[in-house]
C-alpha cells in the first residue's frame, strides 16, 4: 500500500466533489455530512505528519483492536496527547455530528435561513451555500497541506500542494458558532479566524526547504 496516503487525498477529492454537486442542487445539510468525512481523513493525515511511526502502525494494523487507534475520537486524542493543534477538533466535528449525521431533537434540517425555517427538498439558501462552501473549502485544505508534505510525490509537487492550502486557508471566510450550536445559525466574517492562522503558520513552518 505504498500509495496509502494518495489514496486517501484521492477519497478527500471525491467527497469535496460531492459535497459541491449537493450545494448546487440546495441539499446543504448532506454535503456537510460529506464534509465531516473529509475532516476525518484531514485530522488523520496530519496526525502522520507530525507523528511518523503512526502511518506505519496504521498500515500494519491487523486487527480490530489495532484498527481502533485510528478512529476519528482517537486521532484526535492522539493530536492531543502530542500537544499538537487538531485541524478538525472536538466542537467542530459534535456540530457537523449533531447538524448532518446523527438524530438530534433540537437540529431543525436544512434551515439555513434566516428564520431557520426547516425546508424539504433542494433549495436555495444564501447561509447555506456561504457555510457549506468555506467548510469545503477549510476541510479540503486541512487534507491537502499533510498530502503535500508526506505523500510520496516530487518535492516541486509537494510545494506547489502545500502552498496551494495555506493560499486557500487565507482566503476562507470566519464562521462562527453562537450558542444554539448549530449550523443555521453560522455568521461569515471576512478576515481569517486566530485558528486558521495557526493552520497556515503551521504547514508554513513544515514546508520543505530547498536543498
């Protein structure tokens, strides 16, 4: 499984496809069920990128008990424990959980306006789309800066993927949660927020110097 990682951008690409195809066609609450994917497989290729020996665990793991490591929970808690920044961390992935995976009483779906208002069917929502779109876009992004520096690529590919996220993650509007937790109530601010920052600063620093 040499081209493992590949593979797993390859996965990432496939769901932010998707996940723009269902924005287009109004059914935002699924693509953001597409998103949280991508975070997952974000979360786990920077884990191998600050922690080497894990992709080798990972591809030898033979059983379920070895397979368990890997879950998106304990990823980030391997993140943790290493004291290192979680692209996808706690809060955002329970709200994309609560908002477009699991049952949850108080979620009202697809209510991306302004009277969150639930909806059936596709429909256009301006909140909507400006959600989905940056955290395609952030989710995206957290997938191809680890890709770039880890995948078994030519080193000027490898920076033309790094600088790529790093000039996505700067472009990416703010979202931001207020406290009903939910999607539908997301507000878009301009400026890049102090987490995405740390994410650009973060693969900047790990970029490959030239020899």
């Amino acid at each position: 499984m040499e081209h493992a990682i590949e593979f797993l951008a390859g996965r990432a690409v496939s769901y932010g496809l998707a996940a723009l195809r269902l924005v287009n066609f109004g059914h935002y609450d699924e693509a953001l069920a597409l998103t949280r994917s991508i975070g997952e497989i974000g979360n786990l290729l920077h884990l191998f990128m600050v922690d080497p020996s894990a992709i080798r665990r990972w591809l030898d793991a033979s059983n379920k008990a070895e397979r368990e490591e890997f879950e998106p929970y304990w990823v980030r808690e391997a993140l943790k424990t290493i004291s290192s920044m979680v692209p996808t961390d706690d809060e955002r992935y329970g709200v994309l959980c609560a908002t477009a995976i699991h049952p949850n009483p108080k979620v009202v779906p697809q209510s991306h306006n302004e009277n969150s208002i639930p909806t059936l069917g596709g429909y256009y929502q301006e909140r909507g789309q400006v959600v989905c779109i940056n955290e395609i876009a952030r989710a995206v992004a957290t997938v191809a800066g680890p890709t770039g520096r880890i995948a078994v690529i030519a080193p000027d590919k490898s920076e033309e993927i790094v600088a790529a996220a790093i000039s996505l993650m700067k472009t990416i509007g703010e979202t931001t949660l207020d406290n009903k937790q939910t999607f539908s109530q997301y507000t878009e601010r301009t400026s890049s927020s102090d987490e995405l920052l740390s994410l650009t600063q973060f693969l900047d620093q790990t970029r490959r110097k030239p020899s």
